[in-house]
C-alpha cells in the first residue's frame, strides 16, 4: 500500500511549480515508461497495478491497487504503470546540425508532437522560450511517446540565445518566402512560433531570413497547426 504523502507528492508533480521544487516528473503508460528506463533518465520509483506486463521491470516497481493509481494518475482511465523520474540536466546545445526554436508554444500537444518531430528528422536540440508549456507536463509527454529521451528540450531566453547565434536563423511567417524558392543550408537555426500570434518582434527582428508554406489554392485556412508546420519545414530541412 502506498503511503498517504507519496500520493500526495505525485499529484503535486502534475504542476510545474512542484515539478521545480521537486525535481522531479510524473509518466504514465508502460510504453513510455520503458522508454525511460532504457534511457540515461534516473528513476525515482514505479507504480503498476500489473505484476504480469512488468516482469522486466526493475525491482524499483511497487504493486499498488488501481484505486492508487486513479489517485495518482492524471488521466481520466488511468493506465495500468505509472514512473516518477528525475529531471535530468540540460546538455549544452550543438551547433553542428539544425536546431529547433519555440517562441512561446502554448499547446502540450503541440509541444509533444514536434519533440517526436524532432526524434524522427534527428533533430537533437531544441530549444524553447522561458514561457513555451514545460515539457514535463503529462500532457506533453503523453504525446512524446517516448521521445523525449532523444531529444535535449532546453529552456531560455531567446532574443539572448540568438544575439550571439553563428548559425544563420530561419524565422517562419505567413508573408516569408516560399519555402520552395529557398535553399536550406546544411546547419541553421528555425524558429516556429505561437499558434495564434505567430513569432514575437523581439525574435522577429533577430530572423536572418523569412520563410513561408505557401499554399496552393485560393486562401480558405487561416494558417497550418505549428507541429504540421514544423513537420513539413524539418522534412525540407532534410530532404
């Protein structure tokens, strides 16, 4: 049986403050939790319901009803595995290869779908504004699937970040040009901004180049989702 203060501190780790304070993060589902345990991520603890779908599980794991996990989990249906895991530290970023830049991503879904974006395209830094949503909310990393294992996600300041780029920036904007019309180099740095108002001046003004998706029929979308968006550009960025 689990203690009342360890279900206590696991619902605190589903808000970012408790996340800071702790340290620590809170993943659901055996999938991604196998993810992590076969990465460098340090575990703090595994809570199954399940003795069967965990016989290769470290000896970490404790069995619990599924009326504690309910009351860990996030989730409406709670999954049968829950992990609590160490926020690692954040690597230094690599400027030999592309890196990725959000300006102020709000959606964890989004969030989530462009980390997995960037484990596909081998995107291995990406970097995010101080007020993009915290890639350890459950929400993001349920979308991860895993990913984010792969990919160094780093938090700061980006008019900072950029003042001192080496790397030529790629701003993305409705009004850039067509992205067909432009030749990618073999290393730069793209910025995707937020879902409704797009890259913020500061960052704007710190673009080397403007780029575009055009579209082609007559304007009836007002704009692409920014993970599609980043799919198609990282898939040019690659081709």
């Amino acid at each position: 049986m689990v203690v009342k203060s360890q279900i206590k501190l696991i619902k605190s780790l589903h808000q970012k403050k408790y996340r800071i304070k702790n340290g620590m993060f809170v993943v659901e589902g055996i999938k991604t939790v196998k993810e992590l345990l076969a990465s460098d991520f340090k575990v703090f603890k595994i809570y199954a319901n399940d003795e069967d779908s965990l016989l290769s599980l470290p000896d970490y794991t404790e069995f619990v009803s599924q009326n504690e996990l309910r009351q860990m989990s996030n989730l409406k249906n709670a999954s049968g595995v829950l992990g609590v895991f160490y926020i690692p530290a954040e690597k230094p970023i690599d400027f030999n290869d592309w890196v990725l830049l959000l300006d102020s991503i709000q959606d964890p879904g989004n969030l989530g779908t462009i980390i997995r974006l960037c484990d596909w395209f081998g995107i291995r830094h990406l970097v995010c504004s101080s007020n993009t949503v915290d890639c350890f909310n459950p929400k993001v990393l349920q979308a991860t699937m895993g990913s984010i294992t792969r990919v160094n996600v780093s938090y700061t300041d980006l008019s900072e970040f950029l003042k001192d780029a080496k790397l030529p920036v790629y701003g993305t904007f409705m009004n850039g040009t067509p992205l067909r019309q432009v030749d990618m180099p073999e290393k730069g740095i793209l910025v995707m901004g937020n879902e409704a108002n797009g890259i913020s001046r500061v960052i704007e003004n710190r673009c080397d180049k403007r780029i575009a998706i055009p579209q082609f029929v007559a304007k009836t979308a007002e704009s692409l989702n920014v993970a599609t968006a980043t799919a198609i550009l990282l898939h040019e960025i690659r081709r």
